[in-house]
C-alpha cells in the first residue's frame, strides 16, 4: 500500500472514529454504505473496504453477514456527550460555560452566565410564598400531584395567553419539570434519531446539547437583526427537509434581536408549505417593554409549540416550565412525561410560582427589574467600547448584550484565561452550530459590574496576539 | 391471489402496523429484511414483498434504493406512547394506572396507586422545614444550584452508603430531578435505539413505559420469591445479549419479594461474564426491617448503579433522586442532564430533603411507619381473604401485597368495572411484560383499609363471569 493511500484510508478511519465520538453514529447503527461513503469521501471504495476492515479489526465496528458494518457497543463506551476530565481542561464546547457557571464558588464571576444575580430576583415574594406553602395542605407537601400540573397556574398562565391573543384550551397546557425539560419532551415525542432540526446560528448553546443526546441532524440558519435570514431559512426547509425548527422570537438569546412581524409571517407561510413543526421558546417574554410578534399568536398554536418557564424572572431552583400545543400532542407529551419523569413538575414549586405570580408584587417587580437591566445594559456597553467591543445591537430588553470582539481576536482563548482569573465568559462559538462566532462573546448585564470583569477581560485580551 | 396468501399477507401488514403504532419500529427505522422477516412469520418471501409493497401504497413505509424499506415519518404521526382518547376508554396498560390514580379526584380510592396517603408522611417535618427555608439565603431561591446537587444532601447519601459498606466517593454520586429521571438518564447514557434491556416479570409497570420511549427490545425474566428465576436469567444472558437488567433488589415492587445472598451472587457472577450492567432501583430501602442483600454493595459500584429517591418516604412533591455509579459514567450522566434539564435538582427541593434528613425525626417516623404498615398489610391480607384473594407471598416491609385473584377471574375487567365506581386497582398484566399475571392485583396496604374498597371489589368480582 501507498503512503498516499495509506493516508487517505486513515482519513477514512478518523472520519468514522468521529462520527461515532460525537454521536452521529451510535452502537448498533449501521456505518454508511461502502460506496456512498467512498462518494462522500472522495476515494475509491477499496479505500473504504480497507478502512472499515482495519476498524472492525480494532472491534470499533462489526461486519453482519450481507447486510454491511455495525458500530459495535461496549460497556465501557456509553454516550458520552462531551469529553469527560479535569473541568478546566475540557474543550470550550457548548457544555463548557454550562457547566463553568454552574459549579462556579461564590467568589468566581459569570459575566457569560444566562441567570440573574439572586439579589435582582423577587426573594420577598417568593419568601412569602414559601412561608405561605408552610401552613397549605398536607397533599401539597406530600403528593406527585396531577399529570398536567396545578390547576392554579395553568389557569394563570391561560388568562395570559389570552391577553396575548392565544385563545388555549385547559388540554392544551402541560407543565414540566423546567423549560428545558419542556423542550426535551417535545424533541422525545417529535424527533428520531436522523432527522433534520433547524437552529439558529447562533442560538442558544444548549440546544445543541439536547439535540446531540437526541442524535439529531443539526442545521443552522444565519440570525439577523430581525430573525433568522428568511432565504436561507426558505432554503434550509427546502433543501434539509427538517422536522422542527427551534427558536427564541423575542429577546433571542444570545442576541437580544426580536423578530420582525415580516419575518415571522414568512417563517410560518414557509413552515406550512413545508409541513415544518416550530418550537418556540419563550422564556424572555416578560422581559419585553411591550409584546414583539410571536409566532405561538399568529399560528395559533396550530405548528407552533410554545415553551416557558420562570427560571429567568422568579426562580431558577424553583423550577416549573410548560408547553402550549396541540391538545393532542399535549395528551402524547404528558404520556411521555409521565414515563420520563412521573407525573408533572413538583406540585409545592408550581405553587409557589402560582402564589408569586398572582400577588400583585410580581408585576411592580418586573417593572423595576426592567428599568435595571436597560440601565446596566447601557453602563456596560459604555464600559465595553473602550475596549473595543461593541454590541452588534442594542436589545430593547433582557439581559443580554451581544459584543464583537476587536478584530482578530478569538473569543474562546479569551475565555480560557479569563477562567484561570476565576471569570466565567461565554465565548461565540459555543452558540454557533457553524463554528463562525469566534469574534463574539455574550455578556449578561447583571453579572458584568464588578471593576474585575473589565480587568480580567482586558488582560486576556492584551495576553493574546491578534491573529 | 388466493384467499389464504391474502390472509397471510395481511397477517405480514398487521404485524409491521404493531411494530410502528407500539414503536418497536420508528420512524426512520429501517424495516426487517424481506428473508428475515419470512423466516420469522413463516410465510414465503413474496408474501412479505407483496405486503411491504402494500404498506408503501398506503404511505406507512418507503422503498429507499437498493437499501430496503423504512418507516415514513410525518408531522400527524409523531411519537405516541398509548393511544390517546377520554380517560374511562383507554386500554389497561402501563399508563392506565399511572394516570388513574395521578389525575383521580380526592373522592377516589387509589388501592392500586403507588404511594402512601398524605397523612402518613412526614408532613410536621417537612413543614418545621418549610419554614427554615424561608429564613435561609437568596441564593437557595433563586439559584440553579451545581450540577451534582447540594453538598449536604449529598454527604447525608455518602454516610449512608458508607454505613451499609459502600465506599463512595463523591464524584460518584449525582442528584437528579426524581427516581425515574435517574432511570431515563441512565438509559439514555446506556442505550441506543434496537438494543435489548432485561426486566423482572412482573416488575414495576414505569419501567416499560420508560424503556419504550428508549425505544429498546425488553426481555422478561420471571420472578421469583427469592428474586428472578436465576437459570432464566442466564439464559437470557446468553442467547439475547441485554446491555442492561433493571430491577429492586429489596421488597420488590410489585411482588414486594427480596434478592436471596444466593441469587445476588449467581446475578453478578453472570452479569459479569457476559458485560452486562445492572441498574439497582433502591427506593423501597428505608421500608426494610433490616437490610437484604443490595447488588451496588456485594459488586461496590463497578457494574451495578444505585439510584433512589425520596418519594415513598418523604414527599413526592418535593422531588429529588439520585444514581451511583462509577465516576467516568457519572461524568456522562452529568453532562446529559445538563443537556436535558439544564443543571441538576431543585436546590429547594434537595435542601428540604436534607433538612428533614438530618432532623432526628426522619428515623423515628419511619420506625412508625414501619410498625404502621406492618399493621396494614396484615389487616388487608386478613379482608381479601373471604374473598379468596391471597398474598403470592407476605413481604418483610414496603406497602405493597401482590396477590391471586379466584381462578378464572381477569383482574384487568375487574379494575375497568371499580373505576366506574371510583375505586383504582392495579391489574396484574400492567407489570408484566410476558402479559400472564392477569390473575393478579398489587394492593397498596395503606391506601385499601376504607370499607368502600372491599365493597365494590367484591361487586366487580361478582360482575364478571368466571372463565
């Protein structure tokens, strides 16, 4: 054998060894055929005859007798979504700021994290409430409640819908454990393994994560100021055939951009011709000064599935989310929810979310927090611009500002010294399906007052040669 | 064609049909071979093309070049786990029960349900909890929490593990939203879609529900008084090559029978032998008079995985579970609930826990709760006997008494006439994979001493014509 094709079969192999890495093919799956993947490769099927042998020869994967090659499965190489090990040394991937911000001490500072400090979230009343639930029935404490959730705050949430313009059935709300457990269910009850999911680019880190342990197709479709680019998106659905498309039409995350009414007309004209299924993920909701277009109101939870939870206003530890949907896919989710998780979310957190949502100081809250975030979003766009970093643009709420980095600059090296400084940053790339976000960094505005924010970010930056 | 070839191809059809309404085969699975699946129906090759063709006409699958046939997906048929329709109508199966006494209004008798009556929990400590909570700090409102969960939970588990022999570290324990979301994490981290997962028969209804939305080939094993039938077992092992056995070691749910030493060591001496990992769902362990033989704690954690929860004892409102497990699967398991519920349990929920915990009232409730149910399932036992319903076995502890019905007599007709009058059996073919336990009915002792349950047992029994 050659070197030349000798290398050209060990593209092969590593080709291979990846896919079943990141879990494009899992145990059991049968390996592409031998001439479509010599095509997609461009090499000559002895190529990947030779490839495969010397893979089946490592036991990576089985020949079955005329029917091709099998991914073998082993005890000791389960799923494995990210590669394990000493938490600093891992791969700046989308689990990276997750799992950084998370296990953070105290003392660590998250500028890159997606939560508010606990001093801007609604401690009295949810105090109250707690003290409240004290003296409620012994069944609150006690039960697993019912398999759709409290009564109380789905009743709340449907008056909500309705002021909205979403005229929802009791059969069409479920609530869940939290908002991503809400969009776990949906990907369960919608998807199977090798189907086609459309995101944004960049969206939010951690839908790749869930659509990976789904073993999902992923494509992106470049976000503008005003939604996803909308010939793209035409084309994506022409093109990919997707099943669902995952997106955030307010306050988008990580950009803070809000569709336009234009935008969202064409998404949901296109998505019916294309029998395309939409989630819509609206946790940023009541950080909006006033309602943006939504696709839930305009589709009228027809192929659009709304997704909430109240991990961002009132309690990310006093978890609840929900889907609005079709009454007869809620009737399959619940099934799904009840084999996945028993019953609904815990009864004593939905009625605590419940007690706190109908006082009146939940509303005089947001007000305030609202007024808060658009002077910190202010403050640290003006702290920002001397460092060169500019928001690509100005939300009109929520707590995320979207910043490019001077040029040159990778956000990701940033990020792994401005950790070693106890800093958590989120860098672009890990919301980027395309991996073409390098030049960004996401900054939440609540978290990115302390004077060793801008210190560390800018000794990070001055520590790196711009490429 | 003839008549008969009609009737068998037919026969083929029906068949493929189950496979895609009860998801042995999903969307975008690949259908059996043509020869295999003849082979496995009897029937000639071309009765089974002639079917698969038909079923193409009909849109079910498609023809994909020179690669055989698959399932077509579409958005009117995503994943459904039980028929949907009004609730009285569905048919008796895993979710019947699970949605039955769930979603039952108070007036409703729950004999059949799964856990205790509010007033038999530990409701003074949990509320004497409650109200610590309300005076604790921000941070435990309103916070995400790490993403193994509170440290203080979590030392509490270690020193029990400690205390029944298992040396523990603490990378290799993680908390997680509830018993049963352990589970579906660990058969998410484990399993791929095809692969085959051993059961006990009967076992706990949930599981094969979860293990269906896995979307997994299960296995029955029949079980025993002193845990399954251990030569069936090593068969299964042998010729259906499980990846994984799920199963309660003590007071089994529904049999409420505990492992012999014997069988523990014969399971783990095959488990091994043929690469098998056995996941231990320990929930019912704080119910034993005194520990039986645990599987996590003759292997020490290397194969076995421990999961629990707190929803038998404690509350099932406020929902925590756990799994231990080797550290690099934890690591896994980490990562994937990040994914799937961003972050781990509640911190509210884990710090109520350890609160009542560490409080010396937990003990002595459960001492109490013991006594109470021992209590119970004799007075139960003593009232289904001049019904001619007797215990398979009389358990050492837990709540449960799976007994015999009369010969002839269906218990799933006699739970569909008791919940017309308000009362929820749980028919013994719900927990049995191989569908022969119809001639029994789990009894939940704490939730069958009102007079109203005998009464309209006795009418349904009296109903139903002996077969």
């Amino acid at each position: 054998m050659t070197g030349e094709r000798d290398t050209r079969t060990g593209a092969v192999m590593a080709a291979i060894r990846k896919k079943v890495s990141n879990r494009a093919l899992a145990s059991g799956d049968r390996l592409p055929s031998i001439r479509s993947f010599a095509t997609t490769m461009g090499v000559s099927p002895s190529t990947v005859v030779e490839a495969y042998d010397r893979l089946a020869a490592e036991g990576l994967i089985r020949a079955r007798r005329g029917s091709g090659f099998y991914v073998v499965g082993t005890a000791s190489s389960p799923m494995t979504l990210a590669q394990a090990g000493p938490r600093q040394d891992r791969a700046v991937d989308p689990f990276w700021v997750s799992r950084q911000s998370l296990d953070a001490d105290p003392a660590v500072l998250k500028p890159g994290c997606g939560w508010l400090p606990a001093d801007w979230m609604p401690t009295e009343p949810l105090r109250r409430a707690v003290r409240t639930l004290a003296r409620g029935e012994d069944a609150t404490f006690t039960d697993y409640g019912g398999t759709r959730g409290s009564p109380a705050l789905r009743r709340l949430l449907l008056g909500r819908f309705a002021e909205e313009g979403i005229d929802a059935s009791p059969e069409q709300l479920l609530l869940t454990g939290s908002g991503t457990q809400a969009t776990d269910l949906v990907c369960r009850f919608l998807l199977s393994p090798g189907d086609t999911v459309l995101i944004d680019d960049p969206c939010y880190f951690n839908f790749q994560a869930l659509l990976r342990a789904h073993r999902v197709r992923i494509v992106g479709v470049p976000y503008t100021p005003s939604g996803p680019d909308i010939a793209a998106y035409e084309t994506a659905l022409a093109t990919e055939r997707p099943r669902l498309y995952i997106t955030n039409s307010a306050l988008h995350n990580p950009t803070g951009a809000s569709l336009s009414p234009q935008t969202a007309h064409r998404l949901l004209r296109a998505a019916a011709a294309h029998d395309l299924t939409i989630v819509e993920d609206d946790i940023f909701a009541d950080f909006e000064p006033a309602p943006s277009p939504r696709l839930a109101v305009l589709d009228g939870l027809d192929r659009v599935i709304r997704i909430g939870s109240f991990s961002k206003t009132l309690s990310a530890s006093i978890r609840c989310g929900y889907i609005a949907a079709r009454a007869d896919w809620i009737e399959g989710l619940l099934d799904l929810q009840v084999a996945t998780s028993f019953g609904g979310p815990s009864p004593v957190a939905a009625e605590l979310i419940a007690s706190v949502l109908a006082e009146g100081g939940y509303r005089k809250h947001m007000d305030e927090l609202r007024r808060r975030l658009d002077r910190a979003r202010r403050e640290t766009a003006a702290r920002l611009e001397p460092l060169g970093i500019r928001p690509w643009l100005m939300p009109r709420g929520g707590f995320y500002l979207w910043c490019r980095l001077p040029d040159g600059l990778d956000s990701a090296a940033i990020a792994r010294k401005a950790v070693e400084q106890d800093v958590v940053l989120a860098p672009g790339n890990v919301f980027s399906v395309s991996q073409t976000a390098a030049a960004f960094l996401r900054f939440n505005v609540a978290q990115s007052n302390d004077p060793r924010v801008l210190a560390v970010l800018r000794q990070a930056m001055a520590s790196l040669p711009a490429e």
